[in-house]
C-alpha cells in the first residue's frame, strides 16, 4: 500500500497489520475498527480520518505521519496519542 491513495475509503474492520502505509493518502478514510498492529504510516495523510477503535496503534507510527493531530480517534487513544478530548461541533 505504498503510496495508495485510500482518501475516502471505508476500510471499516481492515486488516493492515504490518502493512506498509507510507505516503499513502488516507484522508477522510473510515478506518473504524481496523487492525493496525505493526503498520508504518511514515510520510502518509491522515488528515480527517477516522480511526475510532482502531486496534493496537503505535504511537510512534501515527505521529509520523502528516495531520496525524486532526484525524478522528476514540478517546482512550486520543489520551494516549496525548491529545485533548473532541469537542462537538455545533451544527
């Protein structure tokens, strides 16, 4: 998956472990539930996404990637990634 441009898609309960993620464009990808044990997200996008109970990322892995900061996580694992809870937007 090097390099893939996956913007947008729903990977929903993927498997990805291991996968080689770099500079792939997962930007508004649906990743709920996606097995990410292992995967390298170096250099990739992943602006927008959502990654709500995504299992068993590495920390390390997901900020290396570009807009890491604004994609969707669950709770515990925007704790741990060390950033603040969501807010909900007023629609």
């Amino acid at each position: 998956f090097k390099g893939a441009n996956l913007q947008e898609a729903v990977l929903v309960e993927a498997n990805f472990q291991q996968a080689n993620l770099v500079e792939a464009n997962l930007q508004k990808a649906a990743l709920w539930e996606a097995d990410l044990r292992g995967a390298s997200f170096w250099y990739s996008w992943l602006t927008d996404t959502a990654l709500v109970e995504a299992k068993e990322n590495a920390r390390t892995n997901l900020q290396s990637a570009q807009g890491w900061e604004t994609a969707k996580y669950d709770p515990e694992i925007r704790e741990w990634l060390g950033l603040p809870p969501e807010t909900l937007e007023a629609e």
